[in-house]
C-alpha cells in the first residue's frame, strides 16, 4: 500500500520497494504453509501424502494417458502410434460386441444392484444387534469379501459345472433335471450376477449394520410407545435414518458393477455367445488378448468412464440434496 | 546452511546418476544393433578379401569372434519365460546345468512370469528386457521390432540346419529369416477313453482316424444315465476349436496370387461342415453344451477329446486309462497344425550376450556323451513331438509310446495353425472370429452359411490392417 501511495518515489526506489514486498509476500506465503503443516490439522496431509502420490501414479496419470490415447491407434508396447481423431469413437458406436458389452453390463447392474443394495440392508437389519450369532453371521457374510475372485470363479465353477458340478449332480439326483448354468444363453448372466452378489454382500451388509448401530435408540423407543411393531420401526425409523449410507452404497454398487470384470473373466469369460461379455471384459480383450489395440481399448474406457462419471455425478448429487 | 549445501549436492548427485542410468539404457539396444552391424559388416569384408577361400575365411573370422568374445569376462544374461506350471521345475534345473556346464562362462539369469506379455511391453518400451526370451513364435507379430535376426546360429555354433524339420524352421522364419529357433511343437491331439471304448465294444487300443468314424464312436460310448458323452468339442475353447477347424477347412487366411492376404471363411464348405457336425453332435446329446471339457475327461465323463499335452498330467494324477493319437484327417489333408515356441534373441542383447544366448540354444540341441540333450529330455518327460529328425532316431524317443503317437512321421508335412504361419493377425482370428462362427451356431440356430458370412466381414476388416 506504501508503494503505491509512493507516486513520487523515484522509479528505482519504487521498483526495489515492489520487489521486497513481493519477496516479503513469497516468504509470508511459505512461512504460513510451513507454519500449517507444522499444525495437527496440516499434519494430516504428511500422512495422506504416500496414498495421494500413489493415487497420482496408478490412477491420475492413467486416466490422462488414457483419455490421451483414445485418440491414437496404438499396439500394445506403444511404439506404433498414430493420430485416430475420434475415427476410434466412431468404430466403438458401430461396434456390435462394444454395444452388446454395455448391454450385458446394464442387465447385470440392474440385476445386481437392487439386490446388493435392498437385500443387504434386510439382513443388515437383522443382524444389527451386538449378539454372538450376529457377530458370527456377519463374519460369514464378511467371509467372501477377503476371498480372491480367482478363487470365487473357480470355486463356483466347479459347484456348478454343467456336468460335473456338485449343485448340478445334488438338483439332478433331486430330479430337478440338469441345469446347465454356465452355457444357457438365457440362465448365465444370472449365475454370474448371483456370483458377483454373494462375494459382494458382506461390506454391503456390515456398512449398513454400522449405520443401523448409529441410529439413536430413542427414536425406536419413541416408534415403540407408538405402537410399531419391528417392520414399521425398520420402514419408519430406520430407513429414513441411514438414508446417507444408502445413497453411499448405492452409488459405489452402481460404479462398481459397470465395471464388472473379474467374476465374468473367471467363470465365462464372457459366454456362451457373449451373452455375459461386459464393457471391462471386451476391453480388456482389445487391449491384450487379441489385436492389442491400446488405442481402440482407451477410447472405450473413455466411454465407459463417461457414462460412470455422468451416474455417479447424479447421484452424488442426490446425496448431497438429501442431506441439505 | 551446511547441511543444505550438502543435502542439495547430494540430491543433484542422485538426479544426475538416475538420468545417466535412463540414458544408458536407452541407449543400449541401437549402441548393441550398430555393434552386431558392425561386427557382420567386418566378416563380410574379411571373406570378400580372400575370394578363394572364402568359407575357411569365414568360418575363421566367425570363430575368431567367438573366442574374442568368450575369451572376455563371464557374462550374464536376462532369459524370461513364461513357463510357470511344473514344467517350470525342469526349466529351472536345466538352466542350472547349462550355468555349472558350461566353459564360456556364461550365466543364464532366468525369469519366469505369469505376466510375460505385460512385462515384455514395458520393458521393451523402455528399451529394456531380456536378452534372451522363450515364447511362441506369434510374438513376433507383436514383438518382432525386438527379436533379432538369428539365421547365422547354425554358422556361429555346431547346430546342423538340416537336422531340423524344415516346416518348424518356416514357421518362426519371415522371408529368409529366422527369429526363432525351435523349442517346443505345441499341437492338439485327440484323446479317448480306453476304458470307455473297451465299455462301448470298441478297439480301445485304436482311436478313429477319420471324422466319420469320431461320429460313430461317439454315438456308441454316448451313455445319457452314466452322464457320459462320446465326444468332448468345446465351443469355449478357441484353441481347440482353431486346431479342428483346420482339419475341416483348411487355413482360414492365406495368401492370393497377388500376394496380399485374403481371408477364406464365406462358402468356406469345410468350416459349414464343421459347425453343422459340432451342432448334430450337440442336438444328438454326443457332446454336452459345455465350455470346460477337460474336467469331464478327467472325471472319465468324456470318450474323446481335443486338447494339447497339458492334458495327460490330470488324466494321468485321475488314472485315467487314454490313448493319444493325432487328430483325425479331415478333407484339408495331411498337415500339422501347431505352433512352434522358440528361443529368440532380443534386441537389447549385445553381441557378446548374442553370442553367448547361441551358446545356450546350442548345448540345449546338442547330444551329449551320453546320448542324450535338454531338447529331447524336455521332449520325452512333458509329452512334446520332437524338432529335429535326430532326436526321432534315438532310442529313449522312440520307445516312449506317448510322444511317438503325436509325431506326424511325415516330415514334409506344412506346418500351420488356422492361417498362413506368417500371417500377424492370428490371434484376432482365433479369438475374434473363430467364436462367431461356432457359438451362434450352437446357440442362435444360425445357418452355418449365415455365420460363415459375418465371419468373411468380421476377417476382411482384420486381413485389411496387413495388406495396407
């Protein structure tokens, strides 16, 4: 403020002055950010930085090399890149296996996520309470969590087999006929969604009894004085009460199976005729079983991204307005 | 201050080693080409100046290099795989033989990944990687840029050219040359159920040997309250779909007369006549509908199967009782369809580490004092057909039954699998189209003539990428 008060300062002067306020500015601005890091709060930041520098690594900077490559033809070791423009755009929306992909991926979502969602907070709700046999169920529920997909697929592969599978063997000597699960055009998509869902279900489960815990009690007690009996408590108290959880839940479910790929890899890889090739799985096959087209596969995860970005927005929003 | 100083000092000291690190090895595999270039470049002028005698000259200058590189220091060098199963085990054990054998002191590092594509593309994006690499010749189509010229092998070491079946030699071979010298012959081969032939009235010591007879057999050993099928096709098994396909209709892309490559799927008879027997098969309940027929096999559920030697180990831990013979001739003739896995050597190995992955190719081909090499110790104990016609004359091959009845006695026989060998675009073939020509088939009640027409376009578009 002195400085430009100073209009008759000679020129020199004036200049020096800018300069030392600037430096003055410059060592205010580091002295202020060192002073905050040295606080409690800004001292949280040296504890996220090693989970922020590998965030930037395997996530930020692939999606921009991603978004990047989307519009170059590239092989797969990236020496061979040429300038697409949005040619690779076009190919992908007149691909037909692309566009049966995002098909397969949005009946399996739509299978998937109202039962993840409204399924788990049922059983969450009963076993909300702290007893042994809750916390011995939860455990279980928890169980295929920590299991590898690896495992999952070729466990369930083998249980339902179509002709040696232990379920298959069981439902036939049953006299319910053989079934065939994994090679029934109409059947496997099913199969392979109830897999997704049983591995699943567990931190679905365990993150609503977290929200049911936390709901204040007297808010039952006050429902029970009212006459409600368990059901009613469950629609009237306990729903309205962990509506954040299930906009949290339904959003990462949502996200998480347009991009289903490992359960579908390890048990059909995408048959019988496609019928269970979703968007992640055909990209993937672009990328490295076949042509090993990096370009085309990054412009379909460009696709992908925007159509996972665009729901997530939305109900993200949602989210945030229910709360307000 | 002085710490500052010294830490800044320290720093830029670091920077600097990391970047001359980045430098060097990048560097590396044009220093090492124009040294390989170089050294050739010498051989050559060397024989021009003595014209009359021109193959000692050579063959001096060649040894010559030889020992001026192995008279050097030890050396070591990268060798990646991706032989993970248990013959992994064996691989291990060999090259720990050549590394204690062998007089040129010569180290072989090796690695073996489940992830050798994913690690092949980094490192070689970083002009990094292996010197020596053991992989299916089709990598040559995605790394061919890397794999260096190796047709001077059978000059620069005691191999015999002649002794190796020629079509193997064609197959890892682009004009006139080599990038692979031959390793392993992976192929198909039919499998059958003794016990269940012996149940059906069969021969159980004899497989079919036309296409038809598979359909008879098939009909017969079919036990619907056993929960046994005859035969064991499996549509979700491209590979094996590839190698009977073959049978059927022949190369389903080859060169024209003009030289560019054309795709042979539409009107294609033996591919209809393929898809419409897989299918009668299927509708006759012969065959279950099914995307995993080896562990049907291995439960004794399956009287024939397609499938490569992988196969035995489960049949053999199951003690299944099976005969192994080639697959059936059909009307595309005699043939071998397989691929040919082979050593290669990378462009990052310098001339010394050339040299020296030679040295190991050679002594993993050369009979020892006893009778005896890698190459046919690997033959013989994983249940692979031999590469080299000496090996067939030897008496621990020819009595082991196994690797006896996958060898096509016919040497002159071509080798390919599902296109012209050369062809880059086998993969897409196989994984792209192959799938929709069986599986709408089987599932949609398409005309095979309908499928065979999609598939024609699906492969125009991939032919098209080559012949631009």
């Amino acid at each position: 403020m002195q400085v430009r008060g100073g209009c008759c300062l000679p020129s020199n002067i004036k200049t020096g002055a800018v300069m030392n306020n600037n430096v003055m500015d410059k060592g205010n601005i580091i002295y202020r950010i060192r002073k905050y890091l040295r606080s409690a709060e800004g001292s949280a930041y040296y504890f996220i930085l090693p989970s922020i520098v590998l965030l930037i690594i395997f996530s930020i900077i692939p999606l921009i090399v991603s978004f990047y490559m989307a519009f170059f033809n590239a092989n797969m070791t990236l020496d061979q890149v040429s300038f697409a423009g949005l040619d690779n755009f076009k190919q992908a929306f007149s691909d037909k296996r692309f566009l049966n992909s995002l098909k397969v991926t949005l009946i399996f979502t739509a299978l998937e996520v109202p039962i993840q969602v409204l399924g788990a907070m049922a059983i969450a709700a009963l076993i909300s309470k702290n007893t042994y046999t809750n916390k011995l169920f939860r455990a279980i529920y928890f169980l295929p969590v920590i299991c590898s997909a690896t495992s999952i697929g070729i466990m369930w592969k083998m249980i339902l087999h179509s002709n040696v599978g232990f379920f298959t063997y069981a439902l036939q000597s049953m006299g319910l006929g053989k079934i065939n699960f994994f090679n029934d055009t109409h059947l496997t998509i099913f199969v392979v969604a109830f897999i997704s869902i049983w591995r699943s279900f567990g931190i679905s489960a365990i993150v609503y009894v977290t929200a049911i815990q936390n709901v204040n009690n007297s808010l039952y007690e006050a429902a029970e004085m009212d006459g409600a009996n368990k059901l009613e408590q469950f629609i009237h108290v306990t729903a309205p009460s962990i509506r954040p959880t299930f906009w949290y839940i339904l959003m990462t479910r949502l996200a998480g199976s347009l991009q289903i790929f490992d359960i579908i890899f390890m048990t059909t890889d995408g048959g019988p005729n496609y019928t269970t090739e979703s968007t992640v799985t055909y990209i993937y096959s672009r990328a490295f079983s076949s042509s090993a087209s990096m370009g085309y596969a990054s412009t379909m995860s460009v696709i992908l991204f925007v159509i996972i970005m665009t729901v997530t927005v939305v109900l993200y929003r949602r989210m945030n307005a229910e709360e307000a | 201050m002085k710490k500052k100083i010294i830490s800044t000092i320290l720093a830029v000291a670091m920077t600097t080693s990391l970047l001359a690190g980045c430098g060097s090895s990048a560097s590396t595999p044009a220093q090492d080409t124009s040294a390989v270039a170089d050294t050739d470049a010498e051989v050559e002028a060397k024989a021009d100046t003595n014209a009359n005698a021109a193959e000692s000259t050579a063959d001096s200058t060649e040894s010559t290099d030889a020992v001026e590189a192995e008279t050097s220091e030890p050396i070591t060098i990268k060798f990646w795989n991706g032989f993970t199963g248990s013959d992994g085990d064996q691989l291990v054990e060999l090259v720990d033989r050549f590394n204690s054998e062998n007089e040129y002191g010569i180290t072989v590092d090796m690695d073996i990944t489940s992830s050798l594509d994913e690690e092949l593309s980094s490192a070689f994006a970083a002009g990094e990687g292996p010197a020596l690499l053991l992989s299916s010749s089709a990598y040559r189509f995605t790394y061919g840029q890397y794999m260096q010229d190796i047709s001077d092998i059978f000059d620069k070491t005691g191999l015999d050219k002649s002794d190796f079946i020629q079509s193997y030699l064609d197959y890892c071979s682009e004009d006139d040359s080599l990038y692979l010298v031959p390793f392993q012959i992976v192929s198909f081969y039919l499998y059958w159920n003794k016990d269940l032939f012996e149940a059906a009235g069969l021969d159980p010591e004899k497989g079919p040997t036309t296409w038809d007879e598979y359909l008879e057999y098939a009909k017969k050993i079919t036990d619907s309250s056993k929960n046994v099928y005859g035969s064991g096709l499996c549509y979700g098994y491209n590979y094996q779909m590839a190698h009977t396909i073959q049978r059927f209709g022949g190369l389903a892309v080859t060169k024209d007369s003009s030289g560019k490559w054309q795709a042979n799927f539409d009107s294609n008879s033996g591919y209809a006549d393929f898809v419409n027997t897989y299918k009668q098969l299927v509708d006759a309940g012969d065959n279950p509908l099914t995307d995993d027929t080896d562990s049907m096999m291995t439960a004794g559920q399956l009287g024939m199967t397609i499938n490569g030697p992988w196969l035995t180990g489960g049949m053999d831990t199951a003690g299944i009782n099976y005969g192994i013979s080639t697959i059936p001739t059909g009307a595309a003739g005699n043939m071998n369809s397989c691929e040919v896995l082979g050593f290669s050597v990378t462009t990052v190995a310098s001339d010394a580490e050339k040299l020296a992955a030679y040295r190991f190719i050679e002594w993993w081909n050369t009979m020892d004092a006893n009778g005896t090499c890698p190459a046919l110790e690997w033959s013989v104990t994983n249940g692979y057909p031999a590469y080299m016609k000496s090996l067939m004359e030897t008496d621990a091959y020819k009595s082991n039954e196994k690797v006896m009845s996958m060898t096509n006695t016919d040497t002159s026989a071509p080798s390919d699998f599902i296109v012209d060998a050369s062809f880059p675009g086998i993969n897409a073939i196989i994984n792209d189209v192959l799938p929709q020509l069986v599986q709408p088939v089987l599932f949609d009640e398409t005309k095979a003539e309908t499928a065979l027409g999609e598939c024609q376009k699906l492969a125009d578009d991939i032919v098209a990428q080559y012949n631009n």
